[in-house]
C-alpha cells in the first residue's frame, strides 16, 4: 500500500503558540522562546486508525501575501492556533478562515480549531463556550484546547485534523 502523505499548515496571529505546538509535536520538546520570524516545515510519520500517514507540518510565520496564498493551495488541513489569553487572536482567524475558504474554493476544507494556552487559566480570556460557538459557525469543525507547555491535547489535534483529511479524501474519491 502506498504511503500517504498529508500537507499540513499551522496558522493564527503572532504569539499564540504555533511554534511551540508544532516542536511539541513533531520533537518531543518545549522551547520557551522560539524566533517568531522563523517559518518551517517539518515531517514526522504517525500512526491514524492503523495506518502510517506523514504529515509535512508547516509552522507558518505571518509572512508576504504571496506565500500565504501559495501554501494555502498546497495545505490540505489547516490548524487555526489562538491564545485562550487572547479574544483578538481569535478573532483575528475569522479572516484566515475566510481566505482558507476563497483561496481553495471549497468550504469542506478540514480544519481545527485551537485555543493553546490551557495552563495559563487564570488568564484566560475567551471562554470554552464562546470558542466552541465559533468552531459551531465554521461547519462544526473541531474544537480543542491545548497546552504546548504541558504538552496536553498536542498529539490530538494532529491527529484530528490527519483524520478529518482522510475522511474527506475517501468522500471526495466516492
Ligand atoms: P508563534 O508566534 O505563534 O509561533 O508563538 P510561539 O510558539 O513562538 O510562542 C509565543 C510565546 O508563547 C512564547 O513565549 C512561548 O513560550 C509561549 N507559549 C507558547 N505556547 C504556550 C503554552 O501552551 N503555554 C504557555 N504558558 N505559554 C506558551
Ligand atoms: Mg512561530
């Protein structure tokens, strides 16, 4: 059987904790303070329901229209990362998603939504009710929350997002 190889891309407003998430995910480690400039792509191989997929992970970096619009092309899930601490940095992915939407032409595009931050409870800023509200108005796409720091729910929001590729590609194929 072929391996299958999925475009991922990671997005959200600068500081919300993408770098951090995807270096939990992809090596294992917290780096407290990652350069924001520094936009990366990443591979690692996983397990989803007993089938090996790869994922290539790019960690973006809120760089040139250009670009943006390029890998939006070439992503096939998108993880759409804000700060729990943050109403803004969720508000700010009402715009990506949009342009996710315009730019692929398809409203079906696998997406999940994530508020990191989860340790930082004292400071929260935007309730899990509220959050979930606007996972409900993106087609009830996903919802979780995240702790880069303590690695929780890290493993899952890949995962999800690997999932929601798959099953979309199986509908697409039918
Ligand atoms: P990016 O600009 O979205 O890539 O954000 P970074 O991954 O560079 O993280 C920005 C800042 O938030 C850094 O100071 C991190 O240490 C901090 N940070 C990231 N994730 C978490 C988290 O889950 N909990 C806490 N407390 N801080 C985090
Ligand atoms: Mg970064």
């Amino acid at each position: 059987m072929s391996q299958r190889e999925y475009h991922i891309v990671v997005l959200g407003s600068g500081g919300v904790g993408k770098s951090c998430l995807t270096a939990q995910f992809v090596q294992n480690v917290w780096i407290e303070s990652y350069d924001p400039t520094i936009e990366d792509s990443y591979r690692k191989a996983i397990m989803v329901d007993g089938r090996q997929v790869i994922l290539e992970i790019l960690d973006t970096a809120g760089t040139e229209q250009f670009s943006e619009e390029l890998y939006m092309k070439t992503g096939q899930g998108f993880l759409l990362v804000f700060s729990i601490t943050s109403m803004t940095s969720l508000h700010e992915l009402a715009e990506l998603r949009d342009q996710i939407i315009r730019i692929k032409d398809d409203m079906r595009v696998p997406i999940v939504l994530v508020g990191n931050k989860s340790d930082l409870e004292e400071d929260r800023a935007v309730s899990r009710a509220r959050a979930f509200a606007v996972s409900q108005s993106w087609g009830g796409c996903p919802y979780y929350e995240t702790s880069a720091r303590r690695r929780a729910n890290v493993d899952e929001v890949f995962t999800d997002l690997c999932r929601q590729i798959i099953l979309k590609d199986m509908k697409d194929a039918q």
